[in-house]
C-alpha cells in the first residue's frame, strides 16, 4: 500500500480537525456551549486524580446562573455537551462535573464511554487528556494548551520531605462513596434498622452508610457491600459507638444486598466488650 505524501497526511488531519470542529458546533445549543465555555475557563486548577478541583453540579449551576435545582443541568446543556463532546470524539471534559456527595460524574458520564461507574484510573487519564487538548477553536475562553499541562515535578513538603502521593488514597475513598450509594440506593435510603428515611426540602431522600467492622485500625474491617448497612443518622451514631447490637433477623434485607454474618459477630463482640 503507498504511503501517504506528508502534505496530504498534514491535510488529511487537519480535514479530521475540522469535521470535529464542524460536527460539535452544529450539535451545540446556546446553553451547551456556556457549560463548555464554563469547564473551559476552570481548567488551569484542575489536578487529575484530585476531584476535590472539579466543579459539583450546584457550583456550575449557580456559576451560570440556571434556574431550578443543579441535577437540572443535565437537561440544561452538560447532557447535550457530553453527548456532543463525545460524538466528536474529543477527551470527556464533562467529567469535570462531579456529585457533591461522592465527587464522582454522574453515570451517565461512564456509561456514555463504555466504562464501569468505578473505573477511577480511566477517568483520571480522561481529564489529563481534557486539560492537555487545545480547545481554542472550540471555546473563546480557552487558554493555550501549554500552560494548562500540571507540573511534572513532586511537590516537596516544609520540611523538605517529599509529599506522600494521593492517587491510591483517592481511588480507595471514591470505591468506598460508590458502595456506600449503591446500598442507600439498594434500600431507597431508609434505615435498615428502623425503616425510617429523611425527606430532603428538594425532594430527595437522605440516609447514610456503616460500615459493620469499621475500616482501619484497630478494626481493619474490609470495604465490601457485606460490611454495609444504610442507616439513618441516629442508628449510625449508635454503630459509630457500638451502643447497639445488631440482630440480623431484625435487619431489614433486599436481595442484592446480603450481609455477612461475620462482621455482625464482630460488632456485636465489641457491643460486649464495652458493656462490661
């Protein structure tokens, strides 16, 4: 097969570049492309792997002074971005907007990429991805591609010592919000012990998760759906403390939530140990 003359490889790239420049503008309404103009004009303190420098739906709803609440801005412009974005194939930077509960996309946002809602490491290189690609032609507030790279260098602490890397950190504490969602979600948010749930003034429902046999030390419980239980703010304080034992013939159930009888045995013993 003969090789394709530079020229024309440098056409051919450019004529890429353009479809996708052409394609995305067409697809994007008003509201849209404020939401790209939006994520555009954040970028130079975004930290990949850190989502603690995104945007949660309510700061870019208020930042664009939307009406309704922030989960409507799916439907005012981020949903028809993402698509879009996607379509075209340029990086997810509608992966900048994240829950304020979880610091996570929605699901949509995995889902429209093919991928698991708790495939951190992908996400992590998306964005690094978003924040290295030229949106100059897409968005007026773009600034050039080079002074929006991170540094490569490790930050060094005071003290002269080097700052311990967070990205293990970070994976394990968004795997943990994701399980914890996934049984409030399971059960409705209501409490598994009482059944009981709160209604939020938007209409939402509020619970929260417990872990049985507590993570990390001296408990060193494992971060699995078995060690779970959604609960409402009272019960949980009293797991917190273990001023209650746990019946499990008494702990309302579902059947894609099963909870091991192991760590009830491990709660239960510490409810002991402090009753005498």
């Amino acid at each position: 097969m003969d090789s394709i003359p530079l020229e024309d490889r440098s056409s051919l790239v450019l004529n890429i570049q353009y479809r996708n420049l052409l394609g995305l503008v067409m697809k994007l309404t008003r509201s849209a492309q404020n939401v790209l103009d939006y994520l555009v004009s954040i970028l130079p303190s975004v930290r990949p792997g850190r989502p603690e420098t995104f945007k949660t739906y309510g700061e870019v709803h208020r930042a664009l002074g939307l009406p309704g609440i922030p989960r409507e801005l799916v439907n005012q412009g981020l949903g028809t971005l993402a698509d879009a974005v996607s379509e075209a194939g340029l990086p997810g930077i509608t992966g900048l907007v994240v829950t304020q509960e979880e610091l996570v996309p929605g699901k949509g946002y995995f889902s429209l990429y093919g991928r698991q809602p708790d495939d951190f490491q992908w996400w992590e290189d998306e964005i690094k991805k978003v924040i290295a690609f030229d949106w100059s032609p897409y968005s007026l507030t773009a600034k050039p591609a080079t002074s929006l790279k991170p540094s490569s260098k490790t930050p060094v602490a005071s003290d002269g010592k080097k700052l311990e890397r967070v990205e293990t950190t970070t994976y394990r504490i968004l795997r943990e919000t994701l399980l914890a969602r996934r049984v409030k979600e399971l059960h409705k948010y209501e409490c598994q012990i009482c059944g009981e749930t709160i209604e939020l003034v938007d209409g939402r429902r509020y619970a929260e998760a417990h872990h049985i046999q507590p993570l990390g030390s001296p408990h060193n419980g494992p971060d699995e759906l078995g060690n779970i239980i959604c609960v409402c703010p009272n019960h949980h304080a009293m797991l917190d403390y273990f001023s209650i034992p746990l019946k499990y013939n008494e702990i309302i159930t579902h059947a894609d939530h099963e909870i091991n009888d192991e760590y009830i045995s491990y709660h239960n013993k510490e409810h002991q140990s402090r009753k005498s």
